[in-house]
C-alpha cells in the first residue's frame, strides 16, 4: 500500500466514523437502549469525535517528514514549525472536543467548541508571519 493509499485510507475511515457514529446513537436512542431526554446527544458525539480526529491529525502531521529542499535557508525551521502546529492542533481538538462533552446546551457548545479551533489557527499563522519576518 503506498503512501498516498494510506493517506486515502484514513481519511475515509475518519470520515467513517463521523457519520455511522452519531447514527449508532439514533438507533440506540431508538431501540431504548440509550435515554436523551434533550435528543442532542447525535450532535454531541458528533462533535467529540470530530474534536478527537482534529486531535489525532495533529499528532500525525509531524510525523511526515518534510523533504530537504536545498533553497530553502533553514529546513529545521520548517520542521520546528510543523511541529509546533501540530502540538497546538492536538490542544485545540481535545479543547474541542472536551467542550463538546461538557458544556450543557448545545447551542452555546456549538459556538465555544470553534474558540480553541480559531485561537489555534491564529497561533500558528502568527508562528509563521514570525518566522518570515526573522528570516527577512
């Protein structure tokens, strides 16, 4: 199996599990193995599953190595970069998806579990808008 395959691979087993998750949630709910009196608990694992796969992907993007390009003046930076984003994905996905679990309407859930993922993004761009202007 080649890399690419892999690639494809987990990302359709990702995606898997974001769809038959919260369905197996229907029909438990529907079968009176599960009680959800609020009926938001499909949303609910949702969300946790999707905080835990932005999770996991941030501990995987690291792991890639980033091939040696020759022009560029400091690969190592380029890597500590990489790493550096993915330390701050895995944060902001278990943030997520530990808001998911924990905060009781799922209305304000739905707009506090975006805070981390938002604060993630401007850490790392900010990261990198730093790294260009020292190498300048």
């Amino acid at each position: 199996m080649t890399d690419k395959q892999k690639q494809l691979a987990w990302g359709l087993a990702g995606a898997a599990v974001l769809i038959l998750l919260p369905l197996a949630v229907i029909a438990l709910r529907r079968w009176g193995l599960v009680e959800d009196p609020g009926h938001d608990l499909p949303g609910r694992v949702y969300g946790v599953a999707a905080g835990l796969i932005i999770a996991a992907y941030g501990n995987i993007a690291p792991r890639k190595l980033v091939r040696y390009d020759p022009g560029s003046p400091r690969p190592a930076r380029r890597q500590a970069a990489i790493r550096f984003s993915g330390r701050v994905f895995v944060l902001a996905g278990l943030a997520n998806a530990a808001i998911w679990a924990t905060i009781t309407p799922i209305d304000t859930a739905a707009l506090l579990s975006m805070v981390p993922l938002v604060l993630a993004l401007l850490l790392v761009f900010h990261r990198c808008a730093r790294l260009r202007t020292e190498r300048a």
